[in-house]
C-alpha cells in the first residue's frame, strides 16, 4: 500500500454545490435513474445505483426524490441519458476530465467547448489527457468519521490501496474491482461513506499561482454549472496560501 498524503481537492468545490442544491438534486437524480436503468432497480443488486443513492443521502436529498429516480428507471419515463467524457486543458496547462450524462451531445458538446474557450482552456480529443490519470474507486469519508491512523488502519484492513487525509475528509483509493467490497468492509467500522464512486486520479500534479487558480475555478464553477456534467477532475494543486488569496 503506498503511503498516504495531504489530501489536496482535484474536483469541483463543494462550496459552489451547496449553493447550488436544486441542480445538485437533479444531477444527483440523474445518476440514480441511469444507474437503475442499467442495472438492477435494486441498489443491494447494483453497486452503481447503490454509490448513487448513497452520494444522495450525503448531500440530504429527500427520500421521496431519491425514489422517484428509481421509480422512474422502472417504468422507463424521462429521456434516455449517455454516458460522455471530454478533455481538455485549462490554464496555465492543467489536465481536465470532463464526465457528463446528455441526451443531447451536440449541446452538451458546444457548453463545455464554450466553457473552456472562455475561460483560458481549449478543449482536446478524446484521449488528450486522460494517459495522465489512473482510473481507480474513491472512498470518501468527512473528517468526523476517524482519526487520520484509525481510517488507514481501517483501510489496509479491508485492501485499499491508497489513503489521503486532511482535516476535512478522508479519500480511500481502491482498484475499481474493489471498489464496493471495500467500501462494504470499512463500512463494518467507519459507518456509510460519503461517495463510493469511479474515479480519475492524477499520476502528476501541476501546481497554480493565484492568477490562474482563480481563472481555472472559474472555468470549474462554469462547467458545474451545466446540467449535463456529473464531475470535473482536474491535476491541479492549488496551495494553501494561494486560495487563503482567493478568499
């Protein structure tokens, strides 16, 4: 297992959700009947609709939402969503994941295009960037759930690979065939995770000055505000002092 780290955020701020709580739900909402279409309406027999209802309740989306995600996989309304992921580079060289459900590629495809060409990026082919990421599972944990010695002692119990700690959150790295047996095993001594999800983890990370931080979280902020992206990875690392900069 390889050591473990300061946890750094390589995704969206969850400041800018928390504001943002009625297109949380509904791309929250979206996962959950993609998930259950795929697969069993069942989350105990779908460990993809299982880490989406569980990324709900972590954000306290109401039950009767969360069911009426599922219901509606099982009668087969609302549209038909596909899976699509772009890359591209934002300031100052940054590598960006770009991972969104659509029915309608073409719109989606010119938001983010128009997002990135605003904001001091260019959007790249497929495959541009994604050679510098490792696809792996994340297990995510709040801060409040264990020490930083408790959590990697209970992640190298269950078989995960990686840990990163801060004072915020734990982020428990797996393979993606583990991904649910170990979150099913910390579970036993940590309690629910936070987000048991797929993941892009950066093999390098480019460090930003304050000038490009606040461009490139622009360009996040912007690309989270389209309500056909899910996540937005990035290989960034912006220091402490710097976002203490950026208020």
């Amino acid at each position: 297992m390889a050591g473990h780290s300061k946890f750094k955020n390589i995704m969206h701020r969850k400041g800018a959700q928390d504001k943002k709580r009625s297109a949380m739900f509904s791309k929250l909402s979206r996962e959950i009947t993609v998930a259950a279409k795929m697969g069993m309406p069942d989350p105990d027999m779908n460990p993809r609709l299982r880490a989406a209802i569980n990324a709900a309740k972590a954000q306290s989306m109401p039950k009767d939402n969360i069911q009426r995600a599922v219901d509606k996989a099982s009668k087969g309304d609302g549209d038909n969503y596909e899976e699509v992921r772009y890359e591209g580079y934002g300031p100052g060289g940054v590598a960006i994941i770009v991972e969104a459900l659509t029915d309608n590629r073409n719109r989606t495809a010119t938001n983010v295009r128009t997002a990135f060409s605003k904001n001091g990026g260019n959007l790249g082919a497929s495959g541009a960037v994604s050679h510098g990421f490792e696809r792996l599972g994340l297990i995510e944990y709040p801060g409040k759930a264990g020490d930083e010695d408790k959590v990697l002692e209970a992640a190298i119990e269950a078989g995960a690979e990686d840990v990163e700690s801060d004072d915020d959150q734990h982020q428990i790295w797996v393979g993606i065939e583990n991904l649910h047996p170990v979150a099913r095993e910390l579970e036993k001594v940590l309690g629910e995770a936070e987000g048991v999800k797929l993941a892009w983890r950066p093999s390098l990370k480019t460090t930003v000055d304050a000038d490009t931080a606040a461009t490139l979280l622009k360009l996040i902020d912007t690309l989270d505000d389209d309500d056909d992206v899910q996540t937005v990875w990035g290989n960034y690392d912006i220091p402490d002092d710097v976002m203490e900069k950026l208020g």
